[in-house]
C-alpha cells in the first residue's frame, strides 16, 4: 500500500498562555517548508518541542496526521485548516493513518519510519485552535494522528512516497489503541498482545488493569 506525503511541517516557535511548556512556548503551530527535511532519531531536524516531559523522545519522533482526516474537520468547523495545523511534522495522503497498526513500519523518502502509537489530545491543542471542547470533540472523532519512531533516518519532502513494508498480524491499530486508552478501557487487554508497544504505555496499562495507583 503506498500513500504519499502532501506536506512536511516545522514549528514555528509560539508563545501564548495556553502553551503547556513552563516558559511558555510551544511547537504546536507547524508549517509546510520546502524541501527534504531530515528525520531522525531524535525528532524531526529543524523542529522545535516545547514540553519535552510529554512531547518527543524516540518513541515520538515523528507525528503523522492525514489530510483526509484534517478535511472531516475543516468540514465539521467550517474553516479552512492548512497542513500542519495538527502539529503534525508529516501530512499524509491516501494513507490510512487511524488504521495503521502498531509496529507497522513505513518506508517515507530515504527513511524508514514504525508507528507506536496515537496522539493523546492536551490543553495546549485546544488553547492553539481556540476551542475549550476541543479535547473531548477530538477524543470522540477518535481519528487521533499516529507517533512514529525512525528505525533509519533518512530525508522526507512534500510528494514523497509512503510505503507500509511491514505490518505486524496482531492487528492492533491505531484507532483501537486510542479508543483503549480514552474511552473504551474493555480494549485494554488487546495492546498487551503488541510486542512494540512503547514500554510507558505497557506499564500504564498494566497499572490500569490491576486497579493500582502507582
């Protein structure tokens, strides 16, 4: 199966109330940049991260959002969103990001990309789009965006293929890991069947599925 980018995004550094990071800045408003833009390990080269407690790190390199999915919202609010508007550093076309399995690995330009799991909405998106009901609109669309860590690095731009060159057959997906996580707990059980489940989301569900509080 094979998609393409419709746009790669870099924060442009924001400062406001709303932003989560202590001094006040966040990375959340992304803008298409022309041009192969490097993926790392490490996150995206030329990206800025403002709450790094929640925000980056290996597991979260890369964050992923579809413009089908960015469409349904533009229609839904009556405005016009423009990639990035997410925060995601990648714009996906005809990939099926909701869908994407967890361990799933993605050939994007000269990298090679595996997603590990969804994006969890926080204030400082809906302070960004200025929409207090944001989170919980957002956690019911349940259409939530895909991390991703980078297995090789590589460049990625704008019209570059986005080739899924492994699926893992535990069919746990995106979409599903996101409900398990917000709304449907019953799902819980289903991500410890996924062996490339970043290991913090393994201990939070085990710490929910024993009722403890630690």
């Amino acid at each position: 199966m094979t998609g393409r980018l419709a746009a790669v995004n870099l924060a442009v550094v924001t400062e406001a109330e709303w932003a989560g990071d202590a001094s006040g800045r966040t990375g959340i408003d992304k803008r298409p940049v022309d041009g192969p833009v490097l993926l790392r390990v490490d996150g995206v080269a030329g990206d800025f991260i403002g709450e790094r407690a929640h925000h980056g790190g290996p597991d979260q390199a890369v964050y992923a959002y579809a413009e089908e999915d960015a469409a349904w919202w533009a229609a839904e609010l009556g405005r016009g969103i423009r990639p990035g508007g997410f925060g995601e550093n990648l714009t996906t076309y005809a990939v099926d990001v909701t869908g994407a399995v967890i361990g799933e690995q993605w050939a994007v330009g000269s990298a090679l990309l595996q997603i590990t799991k969804p994006r969890i909405p926080c204030a400082t998106f809906a302070g960004f789009w200025g929409m207090p009901d944001l989170i919980k609109r957002f956690t019911a669309r349940a259409a939530p965006g895909a991390y991703l860590r980078v297995l090789r690095e590589g460049e990625a731009g704008a019209g570059d293929p986005v080739e899924v060159v492994e699926r893992p057959a535990h069919g746990v997906t995106i979409g599903e890991m996101f409900r398990a996580l917000t709304l449907e707990p019953e799902l819980l059980p289903r991500l410890l069947e996924v062996s490339d489940l970043p290991e913090p989301i393994r201990e939070k569900v085990r710490r929910r599925l024993t009722g403890s509080r630690s």
